[in-house]
C-alpha cells in the first residue's frame, strides 16, 4: 500500500504543476483546449491524493508497523475510531490531509461555481494546483512522506498520544483544518479576479459562501479546540492565548471582517481594495499559522517537533505574499470605490469600524504572537507576552466590538435620520442600562465584565427587537401566525436573520468569558473522609469530601481514580470521579507520560472543576485542585448559536427574492454587465 | 469629504488605542525569557535583576526532582548546560512534568539563588507528536 501511496504523491506533483500551467496558459491565451485539461488535472490530482489517503488509512488499520507513520501513530490496542484520527495526528499525515482535502475541495469549485463566474476558473483551479503542489513538495523533498518505511518492523505502534484521545480531539484538527484549507478557494477567486482583470463584485458573489463556510469551520473548529483544551488538559481554563490558538484565532479575525466589509462593497461599490486585502490576508495567516504549528519558531506548549519543513513553509509563504501583493498593487488603479461615505452615522461606516476593531485585535494577537521573536531582533532579550498583556489589550478592544455588534444593525445604510435612531435605540438603550444598573445594585464592582453584560443585554435587546419588528410585520401583512411569521422570516432573509443569531451566540460567548473573571479555586491534600471546601461565586459553599482511591486496568491503560463527595449548602449534590491514566501499550509497557481525566459537573450557572494532582506513594490520600468555573456552559452553547446562525446564512436556495431586492441596486448593474 | 474626516478621527482613536494599549500591555505584563545562562550575565551586569518577574526555559536536571506530596512542594534544578539554577514550585505541576523534560518556569529569581517560581510548563513534544523516548 506504500508504494501505491508514494507513486500517488509523485503523479499528484506533476498533475498539480501541469494544472497550474495549463490553467494560467490557457486562461491568459485564450485557449479552450488548455483550460479543459487544466480542469481535469484538477480532478485528476484530487483522485489520486484521495487514493494516498486511502493507502494511508490502510496501512494504519492494517497495523503495517514497518510504515514509519503507522509505528508512531496506533497501536494494535488503540480503539479503532482514533485510529481514524491517526491520519492527522502526525506532521506527515496532516500535510498528506491537509493537500487532499484541497483538491477536493478545488473539484468541487470546479462543479459548482455558477456559470456567469466560470470565467475565473482556470485561474482558480491553477492556484488552487500550485497550492496543493506545495504540500506534496513537502511531503516528497521536505522529509515528510508518511509513507516512509523503517529498516525493521516493531512489533507494536507508539500508539496516538493520550490527549489526543477524546472525541473533542477527534473532530478539532479536522475542522480547523478545513477552516484553514477552505480559504484557499476565496482566495484563488481573489487571484483570478486579479489576474483576469474582472474586478466587479462577480467574484465576490463567487466567493460568498466560500467565506461563510470557512469561518463556520473555523469557529467549529476553535470551540472544539476550547472544549478539548478544557476537559482534557486540566489546567481549568479553555483559552491561553498559546501561539497555535492564537493562529487560529487570526485568520477567524480577518474572515469576520471580510464578512462585513464585503456587504458594504455589495450594496455601495466601497471597500474594493480591503477587502481583497482581507482575503489575501485571511489566506496569508492561514499559511502562516501552519508554518506557526510545524516550524517550532516560537515556543508553544503544543507546537509540532521542530523540524526543517518549517523553512519550506517560510518560504512559500514570502514568496506568496510578495507575488499577491504585486499582482494586488499592479491592479490597485482598477479597484476605485463607486461611491464614498456620506455620513458617520451610517451602516457602512459602522462596518468601517467594526472592520478596523478586528484587524486590530489581529494586528495586536500577530504581535503579541511574535514578539519573543521581535523583541529578540531589536534588543536581544526574548520578552514574552502572556495571558495578562493579551486580555489587557483585547478585552477593551473585544467590548467595543460589541457595542457595534448592537449600534451596526439599527443605523441605516447611507445616513440616519434622528428620529429613526430614537425609534431604533430606545428599547435597546433602556435595557443595557438596566442591566448595568441591576449588577451595580447587585455588588458586582469589576468594571470589563460588568460592561460585558450590559452591552450583551444592549445587543441582545437589537437583535430581539429586529426579531419581534419582522414577525409582527409580517403578521400584518400576511396574516401568518406568530410562529410561520417568525420562520418565514428567518427562511425569507437568511442572511440578515441568520447574522442576527450569530451576533446573539457572540453575545453569550462574551458574557461567558466575563463569567470566567469570577472563578474560585483551591487545593487541598486529602486522607479519606477529609473534606474541603470552596466558596463559589455565588456565594454557596461547597464542601468536597474525599471518598477514597481505586486502582484498575483498562483497555490500554492503568487507572487511578480518586472520587469525592460533593455539597453544595450541606445538601447532596452528588459524587465526582477524576482519573490519573498511565497509558501502556499491548506488552503492558507505559507508553506516553501519565494523563490526568478531569471530573466535570455542568450547570447552567458553574462548572465543579475537580484534578487529580496525585496519590501520596502507598496511600488514599490524594492530592486535589478544586476549581468553581462560572458560566463554561454558555461558551459550548454561544458556539453552538453562532454555528446554527452560519448555517442558516450558508444554507442554499431560499431568500432569493428578498435578497435581490435589498441588493436591487447592485442587481442592475449586474444585469447590465450581462447584457453588455 | 466631512463624513470621510469624521471617520478618519474615529479611525486614528482606534487606532492610537491599539497603539496605546499594546504598549502598555508588554511594558507592564511582558516578561523576559531567559535561559540559565543569559539569566546568570544579567545578574552579573545588573544586580537589581532579583525579584523581578520572568521566564526560564531550560531542561531539567535528571534526577533533580523532589516531590513532597503533602504540601505540594516541587523542587528541581534546571540547566542549559552551563548555567544550573535550583527551582521552588508550590502548586500542581502539569501531567507532562518529569525529570528529564524541557521546562518553562515563570517566576522570580530570589537573592539567595533559587527561582521561586509561579508556574511550571512543561513543553512536551506536542500535542500532537509523543516525546521521543529517550
């Protein structure tokens, strides 16, 4: 199967570079023959990567342990779904992962793009060819084929790291991954809309639900890594500002600002230079957040081992940026805006500052990111930024965000009138202010999250009251019952809708963050019978009493299992287990360092956060860190929210006729280029 | 142009804030990362340098490691080879932490010679890679 895989990787070199030359050839001669192979290259090169994945998974089910890959990623008694995983576990077989889900995802370009954009694609599909090329380079010239073999065959695999056994894990890489990798696409139509002088906003029609659907995998995609950060490694918290967070988290930035700037172009013919500049930037840190992860040029808890693909990735990425940047800068007098702004207290301008907002928190999360290395170049000194210098500058950055979250969508396009803003900001304003007032009068003294809420209740209330304005409007109009209204109305316009309960899963991820500035933790060494208690922000009092150590074998691992009684107030809430796991492989050796299963009780309101720190040698006394996490659940179901809401905005079909109304303007135009 | 010159203001308010909140933010949270060696010049060139808050990445000393469970002491030495300086952690170190790992300890350089450190990292090979076995 490894030679089947290797001779995969080197057709899919040389398919993707005669895709890339047929597809620039042909596009800039004008010849039919050249695109029309230049398109089957790119299907060809995504069959034959599918086919190396393929080898690859069967060599890892088949437990081929003389395959370098298979030895250091499964192992014979390794459960069978994370031998799934195993793919992208390692380096090696995450760049094999990484280039086939391009080309798949560059076949499906090919297919689906609607017919009036097919002019792009060639250009589209020979960027998206260099791309993928790029990985198999890497994977044949960089000392990264996962189908290597070793001189001998141990008898068992490494198997997969223990943290990396969770579901969370299992879904995580991939769905960052395809955050990453989908932005290749909006990024090629950039390239091509470039290349082929057809700047109008066709290609950003094109390249809509592209966008949409790579920040929709990329906000999955670092939920996931929250969640799995959060109950598997221990530390009781879900977001450390590490670097490979952080490189996720940027080009999320960036999306989120294209998104919105894009709307402005859409409906006023402003933005033109930004937001290609947004895409070509989302793409860049896509790149650069993978050579981030692979290169170990900055030290992460969690970074790949170094290795010298690193320098591959660097030098892609310079030479990608130079070529984008020139080609952008040659074409720069091509991009003129139609229009320009009338009035600060406009939806566009909204959006402008809601744009600089996010690429300000990316510049400041970049530079936070780098400045070890920055700080090193200019004085010499390695100077670290940590948690405290992030959230200094992106909870205040973060809340003014938020407010435009609210003020954006209740201020008209092109200028306000005043008595539309009192008609739009009443109810809104009266309700953050009282939420304000609520928590003051409650105690609460800490400024950043007592703004949090008020301004989440400011938000909440705009989207509540857009909500309760379309249903009830329609209600008259139509006489539709409440609850037909209030589908239709979302099914009607789903992108406005849609955006509406995205902004309100934002809200709620804020204010679980805020709920984060009130955790209580404690410590405690305790004998059987020992309790120990923990006041939570709520003012109850917790009282764990612990219970006593169990030792057993599992499927692959030794367990200590420690477990203690918990009350809240003196009344029973109910009993937590927590786990110290040595992983051992199928001779019964310890494999890995020893890994530690959190004990989690959810509510509403607080996470019950209980670590195994250890077992004094011989004894039931263990050693226990109590954390009282508040308001954890809301970030898994905020994430959940904002997911559902890019769905409704992704989903196919429907809302066309109220979509092209709003855009009627642009729609004419659109209509006379067609024409003419 | 009056609207375009309004949000210019608003742009560069934006703007100058970043600014203003990045540089405050390394000035005052930024911490230095230092090996024992480097560690070691700066205090030969500047003896204020105790007590002041930064970070060492250095490997353990095999066979360094005391651990008194009980009080959740955690003693070691770290080394870049030339420089070695003991470290005192109160606290849970992380699953990773052994005695022959790469560490990253947070903490304050005490007159008397020992780090006495806030946090511990252990920067294992990956997340995603397993450590090489020695």
């Amino acid at each position: 199967m490894t030679l089947l895989g290797g001779l995969a990787l080197w057709v899919a070199c040389l398919l993707g570079v005669w895709g890339a030359l047929t597809g620039l050839l042909g596009a800039a001669r004008g010849r039919a023959d050249l695109i029309a192979s230049s398109r089957h290259a790119v299907f060809a090169l995504c069959g034959t990567l599918l086919v190396a994945v393929l080898a690859l998974q069967v060599a890892l089910f088949r437990h081929d342990f003389n395959v370098e890959y298979v030895a250091a990623y499964s192992s014979r008694n390794m459960p069978t779904f994370y031998t799934w995983s195993a793919l992208y576990a390692g380096q090696k077989g995450s760049l094999l992962f990484w280039a086939a889900v391009l080309s798949v995802f560059a076949a499906i370009a090919q297919v689906v793009t609607a017919p009036r954009h097919r002019i792009y694609l060639p250009y589209v599909g020979a960027v998206t060819s260099i791309v993928a090329t790029f990985f198999v380079v890497v994977m044949l010239f960089g000392g990264a084929n996962p189908f290597e073999r070793l001189p001998y065959t141990p008898l068992d695999g490494r198997g997969l790291n223990p943290q990396l056994q969770n579901p969370g894990m299992v879904f995580h890489p991939p769905m960052l991954y395809l955050g990453y990798i989908s932005i290749t696409i909006p990024f090629a139509f950039a390239m091509a809309a470039l290349l082929s002088r057809r700047l109008d906003v066709d290609w950003l029609v094109a390249i809509r639900k592209w966008t949409l659907l790579s920040w929709l995998f990329l906000s999955v995609g670092i939920c996931l890594g929250m969640w799995w950060a959060y109950v598997e490694l221990g530390w009781g918290g879900y977001w450390a500002w590490d670097p490979v967070e952080n490189a996720s988290f940027l080009p999320w930035l960036t999306m989120t600002a294209f998104l919105h700037s894009v709307m402005v172009q859409e409906k006023r013919g402003m933005l033109k230079k930004w937001n290609l500049l947004l895409i070509i930037g989302s793409w860049l840190l896509s790149i650069f957040g993978t050579f981030l992860t692979r290169s170990g040029v900055i030290s992460s808890v969690h970074s790949f081992t170094q290795s010298n693909i690193g320098y591959f990735f660097l030098g892609f990425l310079v030479i990608s940026a130079t070529l984008s940047f020139w080609l952008y800068s040659r074409r720069l007098p091509e991009l003129t805006a139609e229009s320009t702004l009338e009035s600060i207290v406009s939806r566009e301008a909204s959006f402008l500052f809601n744009n600089l907002l996010l690429v300000g928190i990316a510049f400041s999360v970049l530079l936070g990111t780098l400045f070890p290395i920055l700080s090193e170049l200019v004085t010499g000194t390695k100077v670290t930024m940590g948690p405290p210098a992030f959230n200094r500058v992106n909870i205040p950055l973060g809340l003014a965000l938020l407010l435009l979250t609210g003020i954006g969508p209740l201020i008209a396009w092109r200028r306000s009138s005043l008595p539309n803003l009192r008609r739009q900001f009443a109810v809104p304003v009266t309700s953050g202010v009282l939420a304000l007032l609520i928590l003051l009068v409650a105690g609460m003294r800490d400024p950043s999250p007592i703004v949090a809420i008020g301004l989440g209740a400011f938000v909440s209330a705009t989207v509540v009251q857009e909500f309760v304005r379309g249903v009830a409007a329609r209600h008259r109009q139509y006489s539709e019952g409440w609850w037909l209204a209030f589908g239709r109305l979302i099914a009607r316009n789903r992108r406005r809708y849609g955006g509406y309960i995205v902004h309100l899963g934002i809200v709620i991820l804020f204010i679980a963050f805020a709920g984060m500035a009130f955790k209580t933790e404690t410590e405690a060494t305790l004998r059987p019978g020992e309790s120990a208690t923990l006041k939570s922000p709520y003012g109850w009092t917790y009282t764990f009493t612990h219970l006593g150590v169990s030792q057993y074998d599992a499927l692959n691992r030794q367990v200590t299992a420690a477990t203690v009684d918990v009350t809240r107030d003196g009344r029973r809430v109910g009993r937590l287990t927590t786990e110290k796991r040595q992983h051992v492989d199928s001779r019964g050796q310890p494999t890995f360092q020893p890994s530690t299963e959190v004990g989690i009780r959810s509510d509403l309101r607080e996470d019950l956060y209980i670590v195994l720190a250890g077992v004094v040698n011989g004894t039931e006394q263990a050693v226990y860190r109590f954390t009282i996490n508040p308001l954890v659940w809301w970030v898994w179901y905020g994430g959940l929210i904002v997911a559902l809401g890019g769905l409704i905005v992704m989903w196919p079909g429907g809302g066309a006729p109220a979509v092209r109304r709003a855009q009627a303007g642009y729609a004419v135009k659109l209509v006379a280029k067609d024409a003419g | 142009m009056k609207a375009g010159m309004k949000f210019l203001l608003g742009a560069t308010v934006i703007v100058g804030a970043v600014g203003y909140l990045m540089a405050t933010g390394i000035k005052e949270t930024g911490q230095y990362f230092l090996t024992p060696s480097e560690l070691s010049q700066k205090i030969a060139t500047d003896p204020t340098f105790y007590d002041v808050g930064m970070k060492v990445g250095a490997h353990v000393v095999p066979g360094s490691v005391t651990r008194e469970v009980a009080t959740q002491t955690l003693r070691f030495r770290i080394t870049d080879g030339s420089a070695t300086y003991p470290v005192v952690y109160h606290g849970l170190p992380p699953d990773t932490f052994n005695d022959s790992v790469e560490v990253v300890v947070e903490g304050r350089l005490q007159p008397d010679g020992v780090i006495r450190a806030t946090d511990v990292l252990a920067k294992c090979g990956s997340r995603y890679e397993s450590v090489p076995k020695a």
